[in-house]
C-alpha cells in the first residue's frame, strides 16, 4: 500500500512539475524578431530591457507587452545617469532629457539621496514619471540604484524601459520608446506580463 501510495506521489509531483513549466513556457517565448514587432504595436505599453549601444541605441534582450491601468505618469527608465545640469536641475539617461521640479521625491536604498545636489554622472537611477511630447522625461520619483551596480556587474551598461510604444519600423527591426531606439534581434525575448 505505501509502494503504491509513493509512486502516486511521484507521478502527481511529476505531472505538476510538466503543467507549471508548460505555464512558464507560455508566459516566455522565443519568438523570431518578425514576430515580436508584430505583436508590438505603437500605443502599446510595454516594458523593454537591453544592453545599450555606443549610439545609445539598444539591443532588447527582453520585450514585455503589459495590460492593465496605466496613467501618464506610469513612465519609467532605469538607467546611469549623465550630463548632470545642476543650475537647470536636469540629467540625462542615454540621450532623454530628464527634468525635475520641486515636487520631485528622491529616494535611495543605500546612502543619502535627498535632492537634487546629490545627483552625480555614473550613478544608476531608476525614474518614474510622464514623458513629454517635447521628447522630455517629467520626474514624479527618482531613485538611486546604485547598489545594484555592486550585485550585478555590467548592468551600468543595461537600461529598462517602461512606456507607451511611439513607433514600430518592421524593415529595421526597431521599437522606438521614449525616443530610444530598441534594436529588436533574434535573442529577443518576448513575455507577456499583467500589471
């Protein structure tokens, strides 16, 4: 009775292990770049993470199509920040403009961040906030991630992207995200998420 009572668990253990890796296999899939930019489509938001380019471009290593409630200040970049304007209170994440203003919040895991005084070029900052039709980040939240930078080496040459597709271009492979171009290849990976 217990040889057979164990084998029931094996085989129950078994099954359940082959429905929850079919379930992640669904979730995950490795699609060909055509397929990705077809399912990809300007208005959508989306969340898009890649290693960044000399040009400041960006090869998208995984591509999220998100449902759910959004609202404008939903925006968010993760990314070093550079060309830091004290005098304007502005920066730079790749090329996109980042502006402040005096309701922003600053927040840290590690160190002081309080204002916009402590902002230096290198430092890995995650925003949050409304982008602009003037091609400009509005920050609601920035956040310095820097300890990340410790974990995980290389990630200062990684950016996540979350926000409104503005435009596809199929022959290019190339998702256009708040302003950045993410070059869509075939070690794309395309999941589908909820918020």
């Amino acid at each position: 009775m217990k040889s057979r009572l164990y084998v029931f668990a094996v085989l129950l253990a078994a099954q359940l292990l082959a429905t929850i890796s079919s379930a992640q296999a669904q979730a995950r899939a490795k699609m060909t770049p055509e397929e990705i930019l077809a399912a990809i489509k300007p208005g959508k938001w989306v969340q898009l993470e890649g290693v960044i380019q000399r040009d400041f471009s960006v090869l998208c290593t995984e591509a999220k199509i998100l449902t759910g409630d959004f609202l404008e200040d939903d925006w968010s970049i993760t990314a070093v920040a550079r060309n830091i304007d004290k005098a304007r209170q502005e920066f730079k994440v790749l090329l996109l403009p980042v502006k402040t203003h005096n309701n922003t919040e600053y927040e840290t895991k590690v160190g002081a961040f309080k204002s916009f005084a402590d902002m230096k070029p290198g430092i890995m900052v995650e925003v949050d906030g409304t982008y602009l039709k003037s091609d400009t980040m509005l920050a609601v939240e920035i956040e310095d991630v820097s300890s990340e930078l410790i974990a995980e080496p290389g990630l200062e040459n990684q950016v996540e992207a979350v926000g409104k597709v503005e435009k596809v271009d199929i022959s290019n492979r190339t998702v256009t995200l708040m302003g950045i171009t993410f070059h869509i290849i075939n070690k794309t990976w395309l999941k589908s998420a909820i918020k």
